[in-house]
C-alpha cells in the first residue's frame, strides 16, 4: 500500500472512527405561561460536565403574536444526565418599559422539567415554570 493510500485511509478511519462532529439542532419548547422558546443550533448535552450556550427567541402566547424577545442562556449537563440551564429574556424593544428577565430549570434530555423565573428586577425568582418540548415547525416564527 502506497504512502498516499495509508495516509488517507488514517484520515478516513479518524473521521468514521470519531462518529463525526457532534450535530448542532434547533430545539423548541412551551413554556407554562403558553410562550414558544426557539432554541437555534443546539449542540448535544448527553454527556455529563458538558457545557453549552443557548440562544434563541421567545414568541408569546397566542393573544399576543407579535411580541417576541431575545434570549441567551446555558445548559450544563449533570452527572445524572438531567440538565441546568439558566437563561435571560432580554426584552422586546418595543419600548422603555419592554420587561426583561430569568429564569433557570432542572431539565431531561428531552427539555421537559421546571423551575422558577424572575421579571420584576429583584433577582429573587419568584413564579414556579416549567418548559414541555414541541415540535420546532409548530412555532409561529413572526
């Protein structure tokens, strides 16, 4: 076998070997306050300690289509497989008043979990919420 032969079928080996690169997905779940988060390019969390960041759009409920919001966060996958994230609504430029705010759950691989968000300014989280994945193509990107 010639050097060009074995070179490539190293590199071949190293890519097949490897699984590929870890594919990246857009995730999208419903809040407990009837609001879609579209999370885009999500990399996987299967694997405990990892870390990765999160951002994507809230789209209210349905009696307010138009309102929608930046949001930025990070998921962290536990030793037990389940999922912190933590994550920040950053208003919807609308006007002066456009509330911003967090929140952080405890999460299964699928999203579905709940814990407690912040929007008055205090940064004492105080209304219990919960996340139900969906179906991405469900969700009435304005």
């Amino acid at each position: 076998m010639g050097k060009a032969t074995w070179v490539v079928g190293l590199a071949l080996m190293a890519v097949l070997g490897s699984g590929g690169p870890a594919v990246a997905k857009d995730l999208c779940v419903e809040d407990s306050f009837n609001g879609a988060i579209i999370w885009k390019k999500v990399k996987p969390m299967k694997k405990p300690g990892s870390i990765v960041p999160l951002t994507g759009l809230l789209v209210a409920p349905p009696e307010a289509p138009t309102f929608v919001a930046p949001v930025v966060g990070t998921a962290a996958t536990r030793a037990d497989g389940m999922i912190l994230i933590g994550f920040f609504v950053l208003g919807h430029g609308t006007s002066a008043s456009s509330q911003t705010g967090s929140a952080s759950l405890i999460v299964d691989q699928t999203l579905a979990g709940s814990g407690f968000r912040e929007i008055d300014g205090d940064f004492v989280q105080q209304d219990a919420y919960s996340w139900t994945p969906i179906d991405c193509d469900t969700v009435a990107f304005p």
